[in-house]
C-alpha cells in the first residue's frame, strides 16, 4: 500500500482529509483482500473454484460488495467518498475490472447485477483519465493474451 498511497497523494487522489484519507486507504486495502482469489486463478486456471471462492461470505460478492454498495449509498457518489474521486474508487474498480477480465463482460454484468451502484460506479471510474482505453486496448496490447501463458511467465521469472 505505501506504492498506492503515493501515487495516489502524486495524482490527487488521496483526500486531504484526514478522516477521509484513512478511509480511502482502508477501502483499497479491502480491495487488494478481494482480488485474493483471482491472483491465483492464472495458477491452477479453475474457473468454478475461482468463482466459489468470490462468492463466500468474506469473499467479494459476499461481503466486499454488500460494503462498497452500502458505502456508495452512503456517500451519495458518485464516487466511494462522495463528489471526488480517490484511491479507493481505483482500487474496488480494479478488483471489478480484475473479475471482468477472468469471467467475461456478461458474467461481470450478471454476478453484480444485485449491486446496480457497483455497476454504476465501475462505469464511472472508467471515465478517470484513460481507464477506459487501458480496458479496451491497451491491456491487451502488454499483456499475454491467455492466463496459462501468464503463469508460465511468471514461473519461469520467479524459478530462473
């Protein structure tokens, strides 16, 4: 988190306040125990343990998504904190973005389909800077274009 936290002050997204700050940190950090079942997905490539993990009750449709959706009503957005976008909105878009990428679009749409803020907010976090060309074209162009191949990459970096 001390990367994040200092991009995020670089770029202005972390508040200025102090509360507000701590809170935005929190929820990234809420976000990086989210993705936990996708990091190891490319690894043992099971789609449906992937997707039952993400499912339980402390898991990101389980509990994650119940938080950030009570957060965004909260907050009224339409942003995590309100009216600004923060490093918070970056994070929990990240983890969205993370299960699209594994699952597809409509599985993406349907599994969130109960959180209709979530969708909405993933939606509006792709319109900071250029989220949206990174999802639709610039990913692929850096990026191995198939999870086993990713794998692969990093063994071969990890145990060269």
């Amino acid at each position: 988190q001390p990367t994040a936290g200092s991009l995020a002050q670089r770029y202005g997204l972390c508040p200025a306040d102090a509360a507000k700050a701590y809170e935005a940190k929190a929820i990234w950090a809420s976000a990086d125990d989210a993705r936990g079942p996708m990091l190891s997905f490319p690894f043992h490539g099971d789609l449906e343990k992937t997707r039952e993990d993400l499912a339980g009750p402390k898991a990101l449709l389980g509990r994650y998504a119940t938080r950030w959706q009570a957060t965004l009503e909260r907050s009224g957005g339409p942003y995590l904190l309100g009216a600004e976008p923060s490093m918070a909105d970056v994070g929990v878009w990240e983890a969205l973005d993370f299960y699209r990428d594994i699952f597809g679009h409509a599985a993406f749409a349907a599994a969130f389909a109960g959180f209709p803020k979530m969708l909405a907010h993933y939606e509006q976090v792709l319109s900071l800077g250029r989220l949206r060309e990174w999802r639709d074209t610039g990913r692929a162009a850096v990026f191995l274009p198939d999870w086993a191949g990713y794998a692969e990459a990093v063994r071969v970096t990890l145990y060269s």
